[in-house]
C-alpha cells in the first residue's frame, strides 16, 4: 500500500535540535539555522528586554514541556532536572501523543523543522520518541557558553544566585551530551559563532554531515546582520572555584564542552563522574528542593494565565468603552437633527 502524501513526507523530514541551557546562545545558533533553511514553528515567542532579537521558541511547545516538568516534580530550574523522571507507561504514552500532536501541528510537512526550547534539552527522551514515531529524523547543534557568563545572564533576568544558574547549567549540558550521544551532533563555541559564524557553520556541516539546507548569499548577509557583537550581554566574571560544590561539579564539565567545540573527542569520563556526583546531591537534597521548585513554577504558570485573561479583560473593557462613546456620539448628533428638524417644523 502506498502511505499517505504527509506520512510520506514526515519519513523524509530530518529535525534539527538545539539543544542545551537558557542563555547560553541557543537563539542565536537557532536563528543562523533558520536564516540558513530550516524551518521555524508556527508560533514563536517574540522578543523582549532580555533578548531584543527573539528567543525562536515555540511557546506552546514550551508550555507542554513546562506542563511535563511539573508532572515529573520538578520545572525549568530545578538544579535536579537531569536525569529525565519518565511516568508510569499510560501517562508518558500521553504525553508522547501530545508531543507528536504539536510536531504536526506548529510545522506542517516541511523538509527541516528546527526545534528551539531549552526545556526539550532535558526532555529529550519524550522528543525523541515523538520524532521517531513519526519518522522524522534528528540532527543536533549544542552551543557552548561558560557557566559564569550563563549566570550573569540568569542573574539579570530571574534573579538567580550564581549557585543555581551554575548548577542548572551543568544538568542542562549533561542532558545535551547525554541524550544525543547515538545522533548526528555538534559543539558551537558561543564566542567563536559571534567571531567567525562561517568557520563555525563549516564546522557544523562536517560534525553533522551534512550541508545546511540553503546556505545562500542571501541568508549569509542575513546572518551578517543578525549575529553582531552586542548579542554578548555578558562575558563570566569571576571563578568558578569560589562557588563551592556547583562550582567544583561545572569546572569539569565545561572543560569537555570547550574541548568538544574546538573540534577535540574528549574522554566522557569527566562528565560520568559530575553525572554521577549529581544523582548523589539528588538523592540527599532533591526531595526537598524539587517540590518547591515544581511549586513555584506553578505559581508563576498560574500568575501568567491571570495576568493574560486580565490584559484580555482590559482590552475588552477599552473596546466596549469605546463602542458605547461611539453610540454616545451618535446618539447627540440624532437628537441635534431631530431637534433641528422640529425647529424648521
């Protein structure tokens, strides 16, 4: 039996991820993506003062992915949030569905769908089944940002101590590594992207093996404009030795992501051991840090859906004022005509 036009389609379809932590250049190797001719989602998350020129991220991927870091009792910023917490079988198989259901829904059957959330980094094993189950297959680009300039980056917009955002920085790393290991993949040095993005695209092409769709002259001049220096907000003041344990478990880590980006084949034991020294400060800590993580991002979930349905309401109240201004209007110029009319009488 001949398949489906759009089945048809999705098997020739290969994905391309950007995998890896908030603030650590993943919009701006995103859009050279794009630019280059991948194809964004239909509905992206616009830009604001954090990040002038977009985040690319599909809002309601990431409010799915949000909604799954809570089910398995974490969020976004739970220092703990690798390794992935699967479900009971019914419940991930749920969530696979409305994972796959997104896919089709926010790209349609194009060639090179480009997925940009920080959040699928440590949810890869829910992206991935979805992916497969549709048959499209995944090529991934992992920037490579130190964690001091993360956190200064994390401190400005959220507030973080540079514990936490240095921490959450290093589980979001050992989940890009980790969940890619069996894909095509490459390391990008966030500063050698914004120095020389063209000897940096050259050496995503050859890691990943192939050429990116439509690199024309064209998307380079775009790219020109796109990738210029202020994107580099801040440069990671400081030592990570004066951060205690986060910064003893990240020192490490980020030696193999600098090795790996400038083109070397780091040993992974390194991160096995940071992987494993984790999971050891989990279990002592995260039954108790987890939970008000989760907690807290509800909360922050639920102030955004208020804060929407009264911007909503306000915009209603404007417009019914308005119309009723209007009918006001109109009203006194009816009166004056018919009082006119009655006088000539």
């Amino acid at each position: 039996m001949t398949p489906p036009k759009a089945a048809t389609r999705a098997a020739s379809a290969t994905a391309y991820l950007v995998l890896g932590m908030h603030r650590s250049g993943t919009s701006a190797v995103t859009q050279l993506l794009a630019l280059a001719g991948t194809q964004l989602p239909a509905n992206v998350m616009a830009g604001d003062e954090h990040n002038e020129k977009g985040y690319f991220e599909p809002w309601k991927i990431a409010v799915l992915n949000d909604e799954r870091l809570r089910a398995g009792g974490g969020a976004w910023d739970d220092i703990f949030a690798f390794p992935f917490r699967p479900l009971p079988a019914g419940e991930e198989r749920a969530w696979t569905d409305r994972a796959r259901d997104l896919i089709r829904d926010e790209y349609g059957p194009v060639p090179y769908p480009l997925l940009k959330d920080p959040r699928v980094t440590v949810l890869m094993p829910l992206w991935r089944a979805a992916f497969n189950e549709m048959g499209v297959g995944m090529r991934c680009v992992i920037p490579v940002r130190g964690p001091l300039a993360v956190a200064g980056s994390l401190a400005r917009r959220n507030g973080f101590p540079a514990e936490k955002s240095v921490l959450l920085w290093t589980a979001y790393m050992l989940a890009a590594e980790a969940y890619s290991r069996d894909l095509p993949r490459a390391f990008v040095g966030y500063d050698a992207l914004l120095a020389d993005w063209r000897a940096e695209t050259g050496r995503i092409e050859a890691a990943l093996g192939a050429p990116l769709p439509a690199l024309t002259p064209h998307a380079e001049k775009a790219i020109d404009r796109f990738l210029t220096p202020e994107l580099r907000h801040n440069t990671g003041g400081g030592e990570l030795a004066a951060l205690g344990w986060a910064g003893e478990l990240a020192a490490p880590v980020q030696a193999w992501f600098e090795a790996a980006a400038a083109g070397e084949q780091p040993d992974r034991a390194p991160l096995e051991t940071a992987a494993a020294e984790l999971a050891r400060r989990q279990a002592e800590m995260g039954p108790l840090v987890s939970p008000i993580t989760r907690d807290h991002d509800a909360a922050r979930a639920e102030l955004a859906a208020v804060e929407v349905k009264l911007r909503v309401a306000l915009e209603q109240r404007a417009a019914l004022e308005t119309r009723v201004r209007s009918a006001e209007r109109t009203i006194l110029a009816a009166d004056r005509a018919l009082n006119t009319l009655l006088a000539d009488n």
